[in-house]
C-alpha cells in the first residue's frame, strides 16, 4: 500500500469523523434534516476512504456505494448490515435534501447517527488493520550496525522482501558480525 493511498484513506477517515461529531451536534440540537445530512456523509466519507486504500474514487455517489458494496460487503470483508446502513442513509438523505416537504422523524435520524457512528468506526478499525499490516520496520544490529529492513527483507540470505523480524527464524544471525536476533534494536 502505498504512501498516498494511506494518507488519503487517513484524510477521508477524518472527514467522515468530522461529519459524525456534526450529525451528532445537530441532532443534539434538533436540526433533524442537517443531522441525516451530515450522518450520511460520514458514512459515505468512511467508504471512500477505505476506496482509497484501493487507488479507486468516483464521481457519483452511486459509484462509491456500488463499488463499496460489491468490493467489501459481498466479499464478506465487512459485515451485511453495512449495505443496509448505507441504503437506509441515502434514501433518508435524498429525501431530506431533494424533497421539499418531506419530514423525517426523530427517531431515524437517531438510527442513521447511530448507524453512522457504527459504519465509521468498522471502517477505522479496517484501516488501521491494513496500515499494521501493510507496516513494514527496520531493525538494526546492535554490533556492527547493520540494519535489517522488512520490506526488503535479505534476499543474499534467502530471505524474502516482506519478512517481519519476529518471522525470521530463531537462528537467523546478522550476516555481517554473526550476532543473533535477540541483539537487534528497532531503528
């Protein structure tokens, strides 16, 4: 995963955090059609962040939801009450935005917070997951200095490029002073 890709999954978790503090604050206050609004765009802004992870955005929003729906809802990555989250708050979005009399009810803008509050809070969890995953260290002897690095791993030793230090084997020894494991310092 790349550094961008990260970064910009980062920014849009933010943003989708932003939009859930002010879902919250506005339904506090009794502004109901702001507080759909704003609990749908978190919702929407998690799933674009995890998007990102991917190198994938679009347009419109049917784009995201499809696209996010098909990619980690059918896969079984994240769990099927998603889908109907995000369903639940576009419908109620678009009706709040584009419907002029339309009136929703208090009690689903307090599900669609709530399940807002749930969707970005999975989402984070996924991310943070794949960051730890795709987190790659270095690792320096505590010897001669020479430096172990994940990522690139130590392929004139027959060890390949993303091998994490404590996957290394017990009797792997610095290849230039031949010291073991236990003498090695995160850099």
């Amino acid at each position: 995963m790349d550094e961008e890709r990260k970064a910009l999954a980062l920014f849009r978790i933010e943003k989708a955090k932003n939009d859930l503090h002010d879902a919250k604050e506005t339904l506090r206050l009794g502004m109901y059609d702001n507080a759909a609004n704003r609990s749908y765009y978190a919702i929407f802004h998690a799933a674009r962040a995890v998007l990102a992870l991917d190198g994938l955005d679009f347009k419109k929003h049917a784009g995201v939801v499809g696209t996010f729906s098909k990619n980690y809802i059918k896969t079984g990555i994240f769990d099927p009450s998603m889908a109907k989250m995000i369903k639940s708050a576009f419908s109620i979005r678009s009706e709040t935005d584009y419907e002029d009399f339309y009136v929703v009810s208090k009690s689903d803008v307090e599900q669609q917070v709530s399940d807002a509050g749930i969707f970005v809070s999975k989402v984070e969890e996924f991310i943070n997951k794949k960051r730890k995953e795709h987190h790659t260290m270095k690792y320096v002897c505590d010897a001669c200095g020479w430096e172990y690095d994940e990522a690139l791993g130590d392929p004139d030793n027959g060890i390949a490029p993303g091998t994490k230090f404590e996957d290394l084997p017990e009797d792997f020894e610095c290849p230039v002073c031949g010291v073991g494991k236990d003498m090695f310092s995160e850099a």
